[in-house]
C-alpha cells in the first residue's frame, strides 16, 4: 500500500440461510435439520466426589467450588449466586 492512502473497511456481504435470522435481528430461526427435543445432560468430566447423578449444571458448579477455585476472579461484576461463601 502506498504511503499516506488509507484502507476503507468493507464489511463483508450477509448471506441468510436456514436457521439465521435478518441481519440485526436478536431473534433467529432454529435451524431446519435439528430436531427439537429435551435436553440431554453431558457426561461431567471430573472426579466422582463432585458429581450429581442426573444434574450436569450442579456437578460442575461444585466443581468449580472446589477443585477450580484458584480461576476465580471477578472484575466490575458481582460474585455468581452459586459461589460458596466461605471463599469470599
């Protein structure tokens, strides 16, 4: 590029297709090809001492109460209802 011109930003061209919404829009379509059903829980990933059979959610909030503790960190938020107090 030569010295003193400038580079314009073009923002690239929105091609909608199944499952997106306009452009600008907060609400979108489901996609087409993925059938809606109940939710289906992961397998948690962790030691047995922090696992809730059946609750996903719970098992890993207490894990990260207990064995990841040393992540936390909040900044210019408030501390997640879930944390225990005693870390405070």
């Amino acid at each position: 590029m030569p010295k003193g011109s400038t580079r314009v930003y073009k923002e690239p061209a929105y091609k909608p297709g199944p499952g997106r919404g306009k452009k600008g829009s907060s609400k979108s379509e489901p996609p087409l090809n993925i059938k809606d059903s109940a939710f289906t829980q992961p397998t948690p990933a962790m030691p047995d001492e922090y696992k809730v059979v059946g609750d996903s959610i719970q098992s890993y909030k207490n894990y990260y109460n207990g064995a990841k503790r040393y992540l936390f960190n909040w900044k210019n938020r408030a501390i997640p209802y879930f944390v225990e107090e005693d870390y405070i």
